[in-house]
C-alpha cells in the first residue's frame, strides 16, 4: 500500500472522526435547555406581589415540560429576590445574565425594579416581559408587560371619583411606581374640576405617618387615595388616619394580600383593581394546582399574568424561533391571546390591551364588588 493511499485512507478517517465527535454535540446543543430568569419580591412586605408570580410560572413551566417542553427543550426557572428594589433587581439580573447565562425574562413585580434593569436588558439583548409592573414610565423601554399600564388606571379612577367626591386628598409611598400613579390619577381628576387639596409623600420604610395625616386632616377632603407599595404600608397609614380622628372616605389601588383587607381601619375602602382570573375551566383547574401546591395565592392575578406569559413565550418561539429580536417583533403584532388573565395583545409600546378593571369595597375583611 504506497504513501498516498495511507494518507487518503487517514484524510477519510479524521473526516469521519470529526464528524462523530461533532454530530453528538451539535445535536445536543439544540437541545439545551431554555432558560427563564425571574426576578420580583419574594420577601418582605412586597412579596404577596412576587411570589404568587413566580409560583403561576413555575406551575406554567412543569405544564409545558410535561408536554415536551419548547420544540423538545425543557424550561427552567431561576429565580432572584429583587425585594421590590431598583438596586436589588439590578444586581440580580446582572447574575442570570453573566453567571446561570439565561435565555429570556419573565419577572419585575414591582415598576421600580422593571425601570432600574431596562437598560441592561437592552443592553445584553434580552427579552423581559413583566407580569406586574404598571408605572407609566415603563412604555416604550422595549419592556412587554401582562398588566394595565397606570396610564389606563388613572383616568378610570379619576372619572369614578368626580361623580362623588369633589375634593381628594393623596398620601403616596415615593416609589417610581407610587409617584407615577399618583400623576395618572390627579392630572384628569383636576382637569375634570376635582381639587387636591392635599398631596404628601413618604419615604419606603415608613412606619409612622402621624405628621403626614395630621396635615391632611386640616384639608378636610372628601375622599383619601391611600397610596403605598404594599398593603401592609396601607394598613397602617389606614389604622393611624382613624386613630387620629380622620373619618373621610379612604380608597386605594391594586393592594395585594390580606394585610390590608384584615385590618378594621381599612372597612369601607374603595379599592380599585384588575378583575381576577377568567372564569373557566382552565383557570378553575390551575387555581386548583395553585392551591393545592402553595395554598390560597395573595393576588391570583399576579400568578395567572406570569402563567399567561410563560405561554405566550412559548407560542412566540414556535412562531418565529428563538431570536429575541424576532420574538419582540411577533409580540408587537401578536393576535389576541386568550389566557387565564382575560384576552389581550400588545400595542406599539409594549403595553397590553384588552384588561379592564373592576370597583371593590372592604368589608368585614373581604372585597364585594361595589355597584356604584
């Protein structure tokens, strides 16, 4: 056998070499797993925001692996306590980025936490869809979110509370989330003919709102918007504003969990908020899994917007494949999507479309819808 035939025959075998030692790899490459990173509340006085949405995710997630997974991949979760904080939510995302190298996001409970990471997303090319963020602020930063916009939410208040009650009085936690909702709400209340005659904020962390409500006291207002981040922060400003005397009609907004609704300062509050799960089969069956997991969810919402989105990504991917560009692309013009929430879409802003909101009233510790 002459020199050349050996050295064809060894070409022959290190071609087939590589292409068995590659073939595997490359198999198993498309196979990966994709993976989701969350970021939210999942502690503190927030939690009752995040956690339900991490546990409708999750219970999305088993549901789809169960099934094959996306075009055979199986999803993972991996989760980080933002606690409702720019900062926080900063450093964990810059942790499932550079370190568990996610694929995609799904997370942001709190508007504070969506704001402060807008441009690391932007700038790592990641995709973040939030289950429950709503500050004006957000639209147009290439975020999507499964959650009316402020925007919507304070003109619909306004224009209930100008029927009754001509002159309001606001308390407002200084958040990104509170400040902007604030601005929603009083900007058509005025421009309806309502007066504010009182606008005061407090610092996260407050626990004694006394010199606050004593100066809205002497405004004497018709109704008091109780503004906070958390419903234990509205259950105390609620419990001080009674024990001072201040009778006036209170009203809030998108308060979750049972901090709020236990305490007996809060009876009769106005709360305004998203209408719960749809009424159906499927979400009969998935508050079942819920509960039957984790026990009652503190806002079903929350946990059912996150469930939505998992399978709105899901959907996206086998559209229109795995590039986040095209995935952005696909949701800007995505039909109307029919999901435990309710029907929605989103518009040029990344905003949904298709929630509405729904008028409830505390009493005796729970929330009746109020017709009125």
């Amino acid at each position: 056998m002459n020199k050349k035939l050996l050295t064809f025959i060894g070409t022959i075998i290190f071609i087939l070499a590589v292409i068995l030692v590659t073939r595997p790899h490359s198999v198993q490459k498309s196979k990966e797993d994709i993976k989701i990173g969350f970021f939210g509340p999942l502690s503190g006085e927030t939690a009752p925001y995040g956690e339900p949405a991490l546990r409708g995710l999750t219970i999305a997630a088993d549901e789809i692996n169960k099934q094959g997974g996306i075009d055979g991949r199986k999803i993972i979760i991996i989760a980080e306590d933002s606690k409702c904080s720019g900062k926080d939510a900063t450093t964990a995302v810059q942790k499932l980025i550079n370190i568990d190298r996610v694929d995609y996001f799904i997370g942001g409970s709190c508007s504070s936490e969506v704001l402060a990471v807008t441009d690391l997303m932007k700038a790592s090319d990641k995709l973040l869809i939030s289950p429950f963020a709503s500050s004006t602020q957000i639209a147009g930063k290439g975020v999507f979110r499964v959650v009316p916009s402020d925007a919507e939410s304070g003109p619909f208040m306004a224009q209930y509370f100008i029927k009754k009650y001509k002159t309001m009085a606001i308390i407002t936690e200084q958040t990104d989330y509170g400040t902007a909702l604030r601005d929603a709400l009083v900007t058509p209340y005025e421009a309806a003919g309502g007066i504010v005659v009182s606008s005061e904020g407090f610092a996260p962390g407050t626990t004694d709102y006394r010199t606050i409500l004593q100066k809205i006291k002497a405004t004497n207002p018709e109704i008091l918007f109780i503004n906070p981040q958390s419903g234990a922060a509205g259950a105390r400003i609620a419990k001080q504003a009674r024990e001072l005397g201040i009778q006036t009609q209170f009203a809030t907004y998108f308060i979750t969990g049972n901090d709020f609704t236990s305490e007996p300062a809060s009876n009769g509050t106005i709360l305004f908020d998203i209408p719960s799960l749809v009424n159906n089969q499927k979400s009969t069956d998935f508050t079942q899994t819920y509960i039957t997991r984790y026990g009652k969810p503190s806002y079903p919402f929350a946990a059912g917007s996150a469930y939505d989105i998992l399978h709105v990504l899901k959907q996206s991917i086998e559209k229109v494949g795995t590039d986040n560009e095209k995935i952005r692309n696909y949701l800007y013009t995505m039909p109307v999507y029919s999901g435990l929430v309710g029907t929605f879409s989103f518009n040029n802003q990344g905003d949904t479309k298709g929630l509405g909101y729904t008028v409830l009233q505390v009493e005796n510790g729970k929330l009746i819808p109020k017709n009125d």
